[in-house]
C-alpha cells in the first residue's frame, strides 16, 4: 500500500495522532512507503520513520528547514513499537539515522539519535547493490550518520554561509555515534576520502564544491567555527592513539590507577583530601566510585591542535600530589 502524501506530511510534522490513527484504520505495513516529492533529497517512495526524522524534507528553501522535535521523537518512537525498520535504505543507502543526522541542533535530536541506536540501526554502509538492468553487481557506499553529523556540527548558517552558530547538540551525537560503533575509517563512497580527517581537511581546506566551510567565515565566526573543527580534530585524534572509543572512555580511570598505585607505594604524597582518600580507600569501595565516573563528552572546546598540548588527566593527577 502507498502511504497518502497527507499521511506523509503529518508524520515530517510530528503527529502522531493523525499518522497512528491512519495506520490503525489502514490495511498496510507500518513499512509501506509514502508518495514521493520530486524535488525532495530523499528517494521516492520513504516509509513513515524516515519521514519522521527528516522533518525539514518539504520544503523547498534550505533556509525554512524544520527541527526534530519532541512529537517527533514520540511518533519515531511509536513507529518502532508499531515494527517501523530502523534498517530501511533508499537507493542512496541513507537510512532514518542518516536523516535525523542532518541537523543537530537541539536535544530531541540527541533523543533521536539515541532512539534509533537503542532499536539496532547498523553503521555498516558498503552494500553489493545489483543494478536492475544490466544485473551487475557492485560495491557501493554512502556517508554515514557521522559524517553526516560532523557536517551538521561544522556547517556555517545564514544566506551566504559566513554565520556560525554552534549546534548545541552536534558533538554530545558525534560522541553517541562513536560509542555506538561507528567507524571512523568509512565515512564515504570513496575509498581514499573515508576517514574522518579526510572529510574534516574538506571542511578546513577544499577549494571546490560546497564543503568548504572555514573560507566562508570571517572574524568572531571563523574563531567559533575553528574552536569546533579543533575539538573534533582533538577526539579523532584521541580515539586514534587510544585504539578504540572504549579505550579512550577507559584511558583516565587506568592512569589514575597507575597514579594511586605510585602514591600507595610511597612514591607521591599529596594534601588533596579526595585524593589522599582515593589512595588510602579499599579496592571494592574505589571501584564503586568510580563506576560513577561518566562517560567523557569527548571534546574539548579550548584546544586547537597547533597549539601546545593541555595537560593529560595523568599529568594533571600528578600535579596535585606534587604541588606543581
């Protein structure tokens, strides 16, 4: 069954009531796809989620697009209760993630994202596509969320591109991304432009296309957009020399256990009480503290690559047991 294009546009408008009652009275799969719009980004024919979490597909000036936002996220979210496939692809290989993913501009964006993860969205994006003509197949790929994502987060606004406003939600989903499992070696269709710092020297340096972000803005806007490409440049980095997401979320706990066990054995003192408490505190009762130790939001917004490097959570440990 087609879906209606009203039931289309109630569902990129975050009714649910409407969307649910159709679907109810309706004979179709909560999967059957929805009318297509010529002029619209996505391939003809997308079922209700995709709908949902691309609520600025429609419009026809980018500048008019749409927010996610919380009827958003509880259709998205009745939708797969109903059966919705987080797994659905278009012909282009993008899927509902990869429309949540660009724009990250507010919370019921992270909420989104986070709802599409819980309900098993796979990060793969090389599939053998067979071509309905000539039966060929081959190995095609897409951006993925992430880069998607990275995009959205480093995006200038405003009329010409030279306005940057930092999405408020664009690394918390970048850092939500990566601990789900996404990579950062295949972000594109082309095998030499899909690591994550190819496509952030695209944002910084390419002289053709669209993506040439940083030439776009000048002055106070260009240091904002700066400050956000060098956070990102600093987690990729970072996830890069610890070998994966998981050990870079573990790297602090594992120095400081390093540096607990130096002061244990007489080797560093320290006047700090929390950290005298630490050192002195039963094995069983530190793990417990620190099993509150919270994921790191991954990014650091005060230092750029080219300057000298911050001081490590080692270092900074170190400083307090020695005063320096």
């Amino acid at each position: 069954m087609v879906v209606p294009e009203h039931i289309c546009d109630a569902a990129r408008q975050g009714k649910s009531r409407v969307v649910m009652a159709w679907l109810d009275a309706a004979q179709g799969s909560v999967n059957d796809r929805g009318m297509a719009h010529a002029w619209s980004s996505l391939d003809a024919g997308c079922p209700l989620l995709s709908w949902t979490c691309f609520p600025h597909l429609g419009f026809r000036s980018l500048s008019r697009r749409a927010e996610i936002t919380q009827s958003h996220v509880e259709l998205a979210r009745l939708l797969l209760a109903r059966g919705a496939d987080p797994n659905w692809r278009d012909r282009h290989g993008d899927g509902p993630l990869h429309c949540a993913c660009y724009k990250t501009n507010n919370n019921a964006t992270v909420e989104m994202v986070s709802l599409l993860i819980e309900a098993g969205t796979e990060f793969e994006n090389r599939r053998n596509i067979t071509n309905e003509d000539t039966g060929i197949v081959g190995d095609y790929g897409t951006e993925t969320p992430l880069s998607l994502a990275m995009k959205a987060t480093l995006e200038p606004q405003g009329h010409a591109g030279d306005l940057f406003v930092s999405p408020p939600a664009g690394l918390r989903i970048i850092c939500m991304l990566l601990r789900a499992g996404a990579s950062l070696d295949t972000l594109g269709s082309w095998p030499a432009r899909e690591s994550a710092e190819y496509h952030l020297l695209l944002a910084l340096n390419e002289s053709s296309g669209h993506f040439y972000y940083s030439r776009r803005l000048k002055n106070d806007d260009l240091q904002r957009w700066q400050c956000h490409f060098d956070a990102l440049w600093a987690l990729v980095a970072e996830i890069r020399a610890a070998g994966s997401w998981k050990k870079y979320v573990m790297a602090p706990r594992r120095e400081f256990l390093a540096i607990r066990g130096l002061a244990a054995r007489g080797h560093l003192a320290t006047s700090d009480p929390v950290l005298d408490f630490l050192v002195r505190v039963d094995n069983g009762v530190l793990w417990n503290v620190l099993s509150f130790w919270g994921a790191p939001e991954g990014f650091r917004l005060s230092r750029p690559p080219l300057r000298p490097p911050a001081l490590s959570f080692f270092q900074r440990v170190v400083g307090f047991f020695t005063g320096r």
